[in-house]
C-alpha cells in the first residue's frame, strides 16, 4: 500500500459534532418514559449540556443531533424560552437569565436530524452525513461524562488530530475481564498518549482481546467513514456497527488511539451517574464543602471509616 493511500483527505480543525441521541435508556426506566436518559442532571446540568460544552471547548460551532420522532426534550432544552427569558429580565435575575440563554454561545448553531430507525451507532453516525459534508468531525456520546481539570478529552484529541492529520479514537484501560462491553484496540507502541491503530474489534471476550485498550465514547474521524458506513453490512440485531466501518478505515487512513488526560463516567448505568455526581458535587465551588460533610455524615451514620 502506498504512502498516498494511508493520508488523509486533508488536515483541518473540527467545526462539527455529532451527538446520537435516539436511544431510549430504557435502563433508567421509569424516568426515561418521559425524561431522555441524555437529560439527566449531574448537579444543576444535563449530561447533554457537559458533552456540548466539551464540544464548544474544543473549537466545533455545528451540533448535530441524532434523535428519534419521540424525544423533544433535547430539542426544546436548547431552544429559546422566550416565557422563561421575559420573566426572569423582569424579575431583574440576570444571573439566572445568562444561564438560561447560554446554553448555546453565540455563533453555535443546533441541528437536529432523525433517525427514523434504531439500526445502531453507525447508522446513527450516517444520518448526519449531509450535514458534516467532506470535512473531519467528532462523534461524542453524552453518556461518556469526562472530567478534569485542564482541557476537555475533546480538544485534547482535536489537536493531536489537527497535528497529525489523523482520525483519533479515545482509549482508556479496562481490566481484562470487561472486554466484552467495550470495542477494544490493537495499536502500535504509545509515545505522548498516542498510539496509531492496528486493528479493532467489537465486544471480544477476554481470551481473545488483543489489548485492554477499550474504546471510549468520543472519535475525531475522516469524512471518508460515512463511505465505509454506506457498504458496512449490519450485524447482530441487524444494526450497522461504526466499529466496523473504523475497521475498514483503518486501510486507508491513519487512525490513533488516544488515552485522554481525565476521569470517565459511564452514565450509561446507575452506578456510572452516581460517581459522577459525587466528583463534581465535591469540585463544584459552591457545594464542595456541604457535599463532602454530607457524605462524611452518612458514612458515619453506616458505620464507615472516614473518607480518605
């Protein structure tokens, strides 16, 4: 294979980002009858809001979300409210009205797409093809809440990938026996947190993973995926893998694997959004103190040993 054949199309800062959204959660039932998993709070935000804000950090005006004919929620959360609006500037709550009209920063656009069927996270990618066109973009899934303290996971990987000109994947280290929940990476030797992408694989069970280098839910990716998303055959449940298609990319373009600077939560269960609650009720600067006398206070009342 040539040198030609493994460059990307071109180099440039991501605008765009993509956030499928059309699940249904119903692991959170029965909240997620009427609540989208996605608009779950963590403190005073939804999960929604800490993936767009990530978003926004790392240079992308364009968000694209893939939704189903049922949820409006998310729609209407980034929406104007105009009612809302006109009675917190009358009631002179400037501080509460900034909040409310900043959900989305000036110059940030929303576009919502639907997926009219539920054929699976490639799918789901696919559908916003007209509207990222051939340029580079991410895919970020709001169940993956990362914390930390310098820039977020997103502008960390949109550098390296401005950088190299590559498509980068998040990675993160999972113990062996969890591989089978993940997609799980082969790569190249790591230098500076990178490692160029040798093979992946969807979900493979322990004794055949070829790393416990799980992949972690934010890409940056060559707009060449949505060629390869268009012959990838479906799957298990008949749902079109993005797994597979990052597969087939990997033959002709350069795709690193990336481990983050920062703590990811899987708020795609319970125990996922109650850690992450914890974290940032204890770096919130306000709440920090009552948050952790508090949890101080129940531990003690459980018979726990103090916090560390």
């Amino acid at each position: 294979m040539s040198s030609d054949s493994m460059s990307p199309i071109t180099s440039r800062r991501i605008r765009k980002a993509v956030f499928p959204v059309a699940g249904f959660g119903t692991r959170f039932l029965p909240v997620t009858k009427t609540v989208p998993k996605e608009m779950l709070p963590i403190i005073d935000k939804p999960l929604i809001q800490y993936a767009v804000d990530e978003a926004i950090e790392a240079g992308c005006d364009t968000l694209i979300f893939i939704t189903n004919r049922y949820k409006h929620a998310i729609a209407d959360y980034f929406d104007k409210a105009y009612e809302l609006e006109h009675k917190l500037e009358k009631s002179g709550k400037t501080e509460m009205l900034e909040l409310v009209r900043n959900v989305l920063p000036d110059g940030v656009r929303a576009i919502f797409v639907t997926q009219a069927e539920a054929l699976g996270l490639g799918h789901a990618v696919l559908c916003a093809k007209a509207v990222v066109g051939d340029e580079p973009f991410a895919v970020m899934l709001p169940d993956d809440l990362i914390w930390s303290r310098g820039p977020g996971a997103l502008a960390q990987m949109a550098d390296v990938a401005e950088r190299d000109g590559s498509s980068v994947i998040a990675v993160q280290q999972v113990p062996r026996e969890q591989t089978a929940s993940y997609g799980i990476v082969a790569t190249d030797a790591f230098s500076d947190r990178c490692g160029r992408i040798t093979g992946i694989v969807e979900k493979p069970e322990p004794d055949v993973a070829p790393s416990t280098l799980a992949v972690v839910g934010r890409y940056v990716l060559d707009p060449r995926i949505f060629a390869l998303l268009e012959t990838t055959k479906p799957g298990k449940g008949g749902e079109i893998q993005l797994t597979d298609a990052i597969a087939a990319l990997l033959a002709e373009r350069t795709v690193n694997a990336y481990r983050f600077e920062g703590t990811r939560f899987d708020c795609g269960t319970h125990l996922g959004l109650i850690e992450a609650t914890i974290r940032f009720a204890l770096d919130h600067e306000v709440l920090s103190e009552h948050a952790r006398r508090s949890m101080q206070a129940a531990l003690d009342e459980l018979g726990v040993e103090d916090l560390p």
